[in-house]
C-alpha cells in the first residue's frame, strides 16, 4: 500500500507540481514530507502529512519542519 501512495506522490512531484507556482510554506515541502513520512512510519505516517497538509494556509508562519 505504502509503496503505491510513494509512487502516487512522486507522480505529482515530476508530473505535475513543476507546472504549479511553488506555495509550500515549509521545508522540506508537504509532498516531500510525505514520503519521508510512510517511508518512517509506513501508512501510519499518512497522519502527520494529512496534519502537515492541513498546516500550509497563509495564516500560518511555516518553516522548518521535519518529519518526526
């Protein structure tokens, strides 16, 4: 499962995101976050990224920000 969500996001990060204005807030950016994310805690880490994803409005400072 873990495997066909990285692939899933790697898609969006080659395919699609370059033709998108960059609007991340944090580093590492959400979609990279991602991944690191399953890759520490599997499926579990879709958690956090949701939570991460959710974070990245223009009311919110953003900065470092690494996966735990």
């Amino acid at each position: 499962m873990t495997s066909i969500l990285k692939i899933l996001i790697r898609i969006y990060r080659y395919a699609i995101s370059p033709f998108l204005p960059p609007s991340c807030r944090f580093e590492p950016s959400c979609s990279k976050y991602t991944l690191l994310s399953l890759e520490k805690r599997g499926i579990k880490g879709l958690l956090p990224s949701f939570k991460r994803i959710v974070k990245c409005h223009p009311f919110h400072p953003g900065g470092y920000d690494p996966p735990v």
